[in-house]
C-alpha cells in the first residue's frame, strides 16, 4: 500500500516538532523523523489497527502521540498525528474538522 499523509497530518507534525524543538534543540527533528518512520511502516500493516472515532488508531512507539487513518483502495490516508495525553473531547473535535 501507498501512505498519504493528509494536510491536517501535515500541521500536526509541524506542531509536535517546534514542540519538542522548544524542548531542546535538534529534539524537533528526532521526534519528526521517528514519527515519520513509523507512519510509513502503515504501508505494511494498516488497516489492522482498532477503529477510534471512525479512523483507524495507530500509536506511535517513541512518543505519546497516535496515527489516525483511513484505508482508500491500495492508499493508506493519514489524517491526524495527535498527543495522546490531549483531553479526549479536545481529539474528537479535531478528528471531526478531518472527516
């Protein structure tokens, strides 16, 4: 399969990385290319993921941060990069804004 990460996904990323970039410098960068990785191993194994709020869930390995998809035919469709530790009202939102 194909991995396409969406707009959203996109901001996502941009936000956890000057997150953790304030953090400590460079920090930004380790978080935005581990997470990266794993988006990309969906290739192989999305769609076996539990369903939260109408999207696949994946949770990312290195940090507190889960993968929202959907599958589309042979592409696997991200569309959010959220910190798990978020008030779940506060992801449900902003899960909606993407469907």
């Amino acid at each position: 399969m194909v991995v396409r990460i969406e707009e959203g996904a996109e901001r996502d990323l941009l936000s956890g990385f000057w997150f953790y970039e304030d953090q400590e410098p460079g920090m930004g960068d380790y978080c935005l290319t581990k997470i990266r990785e794993e988006i990309l191993e969906l290739a192989g194994c999305g769609g076996v993921h539990r369903k939260r709020h109408g999207f696949h869930f994946c949770p990312a390995r290195r940090f507190p941060h889960g993968f929202y998809y959907q599958i589309s035919g042979e592409t696997v469709k991200v569309y959010a990069v959220l910190d798990c530790r978020r008030n779940p009202r506060w992801i449900r939102r902003r899960l909606k804004d993407r469907s």
